[in-house]
C-alpha cells in the first residue's frame, strides 16, 4: 500500500496537508518533532472522518532510524509521496542571534529534507518505479520579515 508521509505534519499547514491526503484515499503518516498531543489530533480527525493515520516521532534534523521502523513494521508498504514541511523559526537580528539558533534554522530546514528525502527516494525511484516529493517553505522564508 502507498503512504505519504507529512514532515511537521501535526499542526498548521501541515496538518492540513495530512488531511487532504487522507481525504483522497491515501494513509498518511503524520511527524512530529516535540508535540504529540497536536499530531494525535490530527490523527484523530482523519480517523474520525474516515481515513486512515498514525503517528511517527522524529526529529528531521538528525539521521534517525524511526523510518527504518516503520519499514520494519510494514514491509509490504512503501512511502510513495513525501511532503518536507517541518521547519522552525528563531527570529532575530542577524548579529544578535545565537549560532546555534542559526544551525537549529538549518538543520531543521535543509538537512531535515537531505535526511529524509535521500532515505525514501531509493524506495520511490528504484523498487517502486514511482513517487513523489513536495518541498515547501514559508512565505517569510522566501522573503524574510524584519530582523530575519
């Protein structure tokens, strides 16, 4: 069976993201970094209307092996369309902003796709012949805000 997997799926856009999926057919499978009870919600109203969810934690910002689980777990199933939502913010001016809040920014948002993307595709593009990869980014991360 196909799934699509919804990084920082459990709130915004995001979570509406993972109820689209489900709205077409699709089994989603709703991360979230740090907020459980908000990707249980919105597992929870996929459920209710219908749909099929469940929850994955992980942080994308560090090669993790929640995803070789999930394999594990579900070895006739692949992860057929990925959207790379997750994504933090730590507003500030440049020279009064922490590096590590810097690298947090960075991590979350570049290597958190290089991470998860380069896991799946193989699956996408090689066994299954198919797939596909949403990117996204905010408006404030195209075009900045005051002090970004």
């Amino acid at each position: 069976m196909k799934y699509a997997l919804v990084t920082g799926g459990s709130r915004g856009l995001g979570g509406a993201i993972c109820l689209k999926f489900a709205q077409m057919g699709i089994p989603v499978i709703v991360n979230y970094q740090s907020n459980k009870q908000a990707a249980e919600e919105v597992c929870a109203e996929i459920c209710n209307n219908g749909g099929s969810a469940s929850i994955l934690q992980f942080d994308v910002a560090s090669e993790n092996t929640a995803l070789e689980g999930w394999e594990k777990e579900h070895p006739e199933d692949y992860i057929a369309y990925l959207v790379n939502n997750a994504g933090i913010r730590r507003d500030n001016l440049m020279f009064m902003m922490p590096t590590e809040d810097w690298h947090a920014v960075i991590n979350t948002s570049l290597n958190g796709f290089y991470y998860v993307t380069k896991f799946l595709l193989p699956k996408m593009m090689m066994r299954k012949r198919g797939g596909r990869i949403v990117n996204m980014t905010s408006l404030s991360g195209l075009k900045g805000m005051a002090g970004q």
